[in-house]
C-alpha cells in the first residue's frame, strides 16, 4: 500500500493532477474488484479512519475565531446559502426523476452539496490565487461546508434505526455531543497551555510529534470510545482548542505528514470498494450525473457570487471551482452503504459521480481563469469607487510597491493566512503579474483616491516597498497619515535618518535597509562562530528598539557616508 501510495504521488504530481484520482484507480485496480492483491480490506479501513481524524483536526487547526469573525459574511452567509440551495435543488432532481425516498434523496443531496477542500486548495495553491477574490470566497465556502461534515458524520448512522427511535437517538447524540464538549474544553484549557510550554523548554522537535498524535487520538478516543459519539468529533475540538496557542504552526506542521499518509491510504481504501466494471457498463449514466451535478453547483454559486456584488468573472470562475464533489462524499456514501440506507449499486455509481467530478476541477479552474481574464481583464473601477475584486476585503493590508521586497511580503502575509492587496506604477508589470494570478493593481501611490480603491478604509496596515526618490516617500507618507488615520504606515527606507523624517511626517514603523542588511549579515557570521541563537536574536532586537535608536547613540552614520 505504501509502494502504490509513493508511485501514484508521483507520477500525478508530473502530469500535475489531484492524486486523489490516482489513488482511487490504484485502490480498484490492486483490491477486490481488482487483481485481489491485497484481501484484509478491514484492516486497510483501520487505517483509513486515522485519515479521517487526522483530516478533522487540521480543519479544527484553521478555524480560529478571530479568522471565522473576519470571514463571517462569507462563511456563514454566502456558505450557509450554498449549502441550502444546493441541497433542495438536488432533492427536487433526484425526487422529480428518481424513485429514491426523500431521506435518502436528502442524504446524497447535502453530501453532493460540499465540495473538495483538498483539490480546490491545491488548485489555488498551484495557480497561486489562494489571495484573489475567488481564492478567499472559495475558502470560506469550504469552512463552512467544513463546519457540517462533523455532525454529519454522527448523526448519519442514526438514520437506520426504527422512525419511532430517531428522535431520541438524535437528541441521545447531540446530548452527547455537547458532553464532549464540555470535557474537552475544560480539560484543553486547564492542561494543554502548560503541557506545551513544558514541551516548548525540552526543545526536541519529536516531542512535539508525540504530543500532536496523542491529543488527536486521544481526544477521538475519549468522544468515540468513551462517550459513544463520533470520533471526529474529538479531532475536531482538539484542533479549534490548539487553534487558540501560539503552539498552532508546531502542531500543525507535526501532524500534516501522517494526515498526507492516512489520507492517501483511505482514498486507497474508497478504491478498493469501487468495481471498474460496473461503472463502465454504466458509463452514459456516470458522465451525465457528473455533469449535472458540476451545472447545478456551478449555476448556484454563481447566482449568489452576484447577489454579493462580484464581478461576472470572478463568478464564473468561483462556480467552476466550486462545481465538484467533496472527498466527504466518499465518506458519507460509504457509511451510507455500510448502514444500508443506500444500495451498492447505488454507493458505487455515487462514488463515481464524486470521483469524475472531482478529475474535472483542474481542467475547470483553467476555463474559469481564462474566462475571468477575459471578462475582468480591465481594472475597472464599480459604483464603490473600488477596483474589482476588493469589495470582499477587510482588516487587510496594503503592498505598495509589488517589486521583490513587495512579494516576500506578500508571501509572508500568505503563510498566516492574511489578506493583501498591492498597488504598483508599472504597467506591463502589474499585467504580467496579474495574469499569475496575484491580486495586484496599477495606480499612482501620490493619489489619495488609488487608495481609496483598494479599500483602504477598511485596511489595517499600508506597507511602501517602492523604490522611489525621497520627495515621492515624503508626499505619499503625508498623505496616509493625514487622510487615513485608521491605518498602520510601515515604509522601506534608505537609512536611520531617512525613516526618522519619515517618522517626523506620520510613519509608524520605517525599515532601514542598509541597518538590516548588516543584521542579517552579522546575524549570519555569529551563527557561523557557533554563538547561540538566542544571543543573535537579543542583538537583533537591541539594534531594532525604539525605531533603532541605538544606531545614532553610538553615531555609526558619522563621518564620510
């Protein structure tokens, strides 16, 4: 199993498609309906639900409440919509030309209805659009989708009891649900803050693997074993409460390597469970379902991407993005399957559905982005007095300058998951750049209304990295300190004095890049020497207090410059 995993990683990654397709056809081809190479399919489900779980917690990694309070509109609103909407159309189709019941109908629609977090990310990771209008609706449409699944997964099994105990058994659930809650939270408050700061003082990196993998399974444990409820349940709220430390990036980046494992061994496992050749006897039946589903998803989001004020562009794009079926759909089927609230034709023909659905989202994002192109290609400004593709934006930052200072910065706000926006003056720059897919604008940093379009009323901080002469510097810090009091000024400057006039005229933070060099170069030199990291770190801190006032104390800009 390891062997397929490692080979199919690889060769997708050449052709640069979704592993997730070549994981399923290994998985046919080396199971049961395949060439009967591997027989235990039980033990491979085993391992398939730490996939499962180790997925549910990095979700819960990503939701911090400040991020789900700044993305609220679009989460909540824009997801929930989504959502509804998808489902009920789906139910009228499949009630309208099926002989389904309702429960069952309802059951494929809301499984139908999320959509593929781990290839529309990978998408917009590839194409470097995860900071685009489209790149931020999509997640949160996938957050919100990614809120459902949980409870999902407890209450699907509940289905298959008798109608008269449905009720209790649900409330049973939920009652339980909140129990674990409870228990997880508590404890997670009164431990996990000083279990890490423990672990923090050892410094030993396998430490923090030990510990990551034991609140995952030890938290899925406690709310799957102990309290009867779902054991993604506990992945879940062990990720939302590590969200909350400063120990979030370490946990994180412990556990993605056995997340990547698991998952590719339980798309393996969802393989297995296909039968080739059914679905080519049913092969007509597969491609018009699969199209079906991408029209209706995508004719949704894209109604609703304009009720919220989106360009035509980015709304064709979003929906063609967003038109596939998520890796929860296999998730759900197959506990639909093995709870028999489905048939197995039916599980494998839905399977299918899911999996072509998902195959297409690659070559549908590059239609998307040639449309949007196309349709938003002009830097139009809409009755907002605001470009297109900032109305979204709040609590963002400002590049201005987008040379390759601008981008480092731009790459630093990515990693933390921060919004950004860039202004530049050259043209045939900004459309290069545009076109790969960075959220960059042409305009003239002297001009209060450029500023204006890029939402600057709601920014939190405006970053200068351009390269120009002083006089220029000068006019554009004035302008923001006098005309926009509610942002941040941080500038690239030349030297001490030169950000200390700026500082005079409204800057709040300058940035000396003769001063940092000469950090990073004695920074680099004392490493080398072998002195301790957190002596280089303590002298770089002392230069850089108080706007590096230590530099004119001991007068290194004297004499001949």
């Amino acid at each position: 199993m390891l062997f397929t995993c490692m080979v199919i990683l690889v060769v997708m990654h050449k052709i640069k498609l979704s592993p997730v397709l070549g994981y399923l056809i290994a998985g046919s081809a080396i199971g049961q309906h395949g060439f009967h190479l591997i027989q235990n399919t039980e033990l491979v489900d085993s391992f398939a639900e730490f996939g499962i779980i180790f997925l549910i917690f990095v979700i819960g990694l990503e939701l911090t409440f400040e991020r789900i309070v700044k993305m609220r509109l679009h989460v909540f609103g824009f997801g929930s919509l989504q959502i509804i909407l998808t489902t009920l159309s789906l139910v009228f189709f499949l009630t309208k030309f099926t002989k389904l019941p309702s429960i069952v109908a309802c059951i494929i629609s809301v499984a139908l209805s999320l959509s593929s977090t781990a290839i529309v990310m990978q998408v917009l990771a590839e194409n470097k659009r995860q900071a685009t209008q489209v790149g931020r609706l999509s997640l949160s449409v996938l957050l919100m989708q990614d809120f459902v699944v949980v409870p999902l997964l407890a209450i699907l099994p509940l289905l298959t009891k008798q109608n008269e105990h449905i009720v209790s058994a649900i409330w049973l659930q939920v009652l339980q649900a909140l129990a674990a809650i409870i228990i997880l939270t508590v404890t997670g408050r009164l431990f996990l803050r000083p279990l890490f700061s423990l672990i923090g003082n050892v410094k030993k990196d396998e430490l923090y693997v030990m510990t990551a993998l034991l609140i995952v399974l030890g938290s899925s444990w406690v709310t799957g074993v102990v309290l009867n409820s779902s054991t993604a349940m506990g992945a879940f709220l062990a990720g939302l409460l590590i969200a909350e430390t400063q120990y979030r990036n370490k946990i994180e980046d412990s556990v993605i390597p056995f997340q990547g494992l698991f998952m590719a061994l339980f798309f393996l496992s969802v393989g297995m469970s296909i039968d080739m050749q059914n679905i080519v006897r049913n092969f007509q039946q597969v491609l018009l379902y699969s199209f079906g589903l991408i029209f209706i998803k995508s004719l949704i989001v894209f109604i609703l991407c304009r009720s919220f004020k989106f360009s035509r562009g980015s709304s064709i794009h979003s929906g063609l993005l967003l038109s596939q079926a998520s890796e929860f759909a296999f998730i759900l089927f197959g506990l639909a399957g093995k709870n028999h609230i489905i048939s197995e034709n039916l599980e494998q023909l839905l399977m299918m559905v899911t999996a072509f659905s998902m195959a297409a989202t690659p070559l549908l994002s590059i239609i998307g982005t040639k449309l949007e192109y196309v349709l938003d290609g002009k830097e139009e400004v809409d009755i907002n007095l605001e470009f297109k593709g900032v109305s979204d934006l709040s609590s963002h930052v400002i590049i201005a300058g987008f040379g390759r200072v601008g981008r480092t910065v731009a790459y630093m706000l990515m990693q933390e998951q921060i919004d950004y926006v860039a202004l530049d003056n050259d043209v045939d720059a900004v459309k290069r750049i545009r076109a790969q897919g960075f959220p960059v604008y042409h305009g003239d940093i002297t001009d209060p209304e450029v500023f204006k379009s890029v939402g600057i009323k709601r920014a939190v901080a405006v970053v200068v990295t351009m390269d120009s002469d002083r006089s220029i510097l000068n006019k554009t810090v004035r302008i923001l300190s006098t005309e926009f009091k509610n942002v941040e000024i941080v500038v690239l400057v030349d030297d001490y004095r030169h950000g200390k006039g700026l500082r005079r005229l409204g800057a709040d933070i300058t940035v000396p890049t003769t001063i940092e060099v000469g950090l990073q170069l004695g920074g680099a030199v004392l490493k080398d020497l072998a002195v301790p990291e957190h002596e280089i770190v303590s002298i770089k801190e002392k230069m850089r207090k108080d706007h590096y006032s230590l530099v004119e104390e001991i007068e290194l800009f004297k004499g001949t410059v």
